[in-house]
C-alpha cells in the first residue's frame, strides 16, 4: 500500500474568523482529524502543507500593497510566518502528519508541490523516494489550492482522489467547476467515507 494522504493550508487564516477564511474550514480541520482516527491504516504517509509568507514585501506580488486586492492575483496579507494565523488549525490532528510542507515564501504559491520540507525536499522527490503511486487531496481551498495541488498530482502520473466533504472553496460556484476541471483531468471526486480500490479494512 503507497497510498499517500495530502492535507492542504488548513490554516487559521485560511478558516472561520481568518484573515481569509471560508465557510466550512473548520468543519473540514475536524473532518480530516476523524478520517485519520477511523483509518489509522489507509495511509503509508501523511503530507501537509502551509502557506509561509514573508512578513515584509508583497511576496512577488501575492500580496495587496498598493491597491485593493482582486482575490485572483493579489490577495489580504495572510499565512505571515511565525504568525497564529499561519499555524495549523487546532483540531487538526498533527500526530498523524509524517512530513510537513512550507510553500509561498518570498512569492505566490498554490500548489502543495510548490513547498519544500524543513530539509528541501519537494513532494514530487518524496512520492518517488516512497514509491507511492496513489494520493488523497483534502484541505483549503478547493478552488485555489487544493484544485492546483491535485492537478499537479494527476501531472506527476498519480492516481488522485479528491475527498469532496474534505474540502472547503471561497465561493460555490468556483468551488463546483473546480472539481468539474478536477475530474474531467482524470481526479475521481469521492467521499471521504467511499473506500479506495483495494482497501480491505473494515468500513468505519
């Protein structure tokens, strides 16, 4: 089993009450925490990723500085590092997360495999190195991040899923055509509870 489970920015900036949070982020950070409780086993790793932006500059433009931001290429300041709202949401269950992902600093990013670890390594270096041939896609946004980090997986020759009650967009009607563009790419759209092929353990 090379199934690997990919947890994006689910941020406190990124949740309820954050600088850009979307309805149902918080639903989601609990979600993800009680997928990991009922299948301990369904993944060989765990991946999460965050947005870490510089505290100074615009970040190569990802930020509003000058003007009003659009929400298309320059946003609200958010995910500064070192700041709560970069952090994980709380009930996030972080015991599970095998590596940990910064992406965006210095410039705009919104795919998981745009981060590195603490040591360097991109995702796309440790899919390979694990051999893992099959990932799940959960987290925040579903129309930005999430959308971009599951079309690079299915570029890298992955099998992908995207657990579609696992996610949370900014808008609906964003949110819906991005999992149109994300299955009609070759991503199978599930529920977190729908089993993957070849998974023998006991429904939950």
């Amino acid at each position: 089993m090379n199934r690997v489970l990919f947890i994006v920015d689910v941020q406190n900036d990124f949740t309820e009450g954050g600088a850009l949070g979307v309805d149902g982020g918080t639903a989601v950070a609990a979600g993800i925490a009680e997928l990991l409780s009922a299948y301990p086993d369904r993944y060989a790793h765990v991946v999460a990723s965050r947005d870490w932006h510089d505290a100074t500059g615009d970040n190569g433009g990802h930020f509003a500085t000058d003007a009003a931001p659009d929400y298309t290429v320059t946003w609200p300041v958010h995910c500064v590092a070192g700041t709560t709202g970069a952090e994980y949401h709380p009930a996030l269950r972080l015991d599970a997360v095998d590596v940990h992902v910064r992406k965006g600093m210095g410039e705009p990013a919104y795919s998981l495999f745009e981060g590195v670890t603490e040591g360097g390594e991109t995702v796309r270096q440790l899919l390979d190195a694990w051999g893992a041939d099959e990932v799940d896609v959960v987290g925040i946004a579903t129309d930005h991040c999430v959308r971009a980090s599951a079309l690079d997986a299915v570029a890298a020759g992955r099998r992908v899923r995207v657990l579609r009650d696992l996610v949370a967009g900014v808008a609906p009607a964003s949110s819906a055509a991005a999992l149109e563009e994300l299955a009609a790419a070759g991503a199978e759209i599930v529920d977190s509870r729908e089993r993957p092929v070849g998974d023998d353990e006991p429904t939950a």
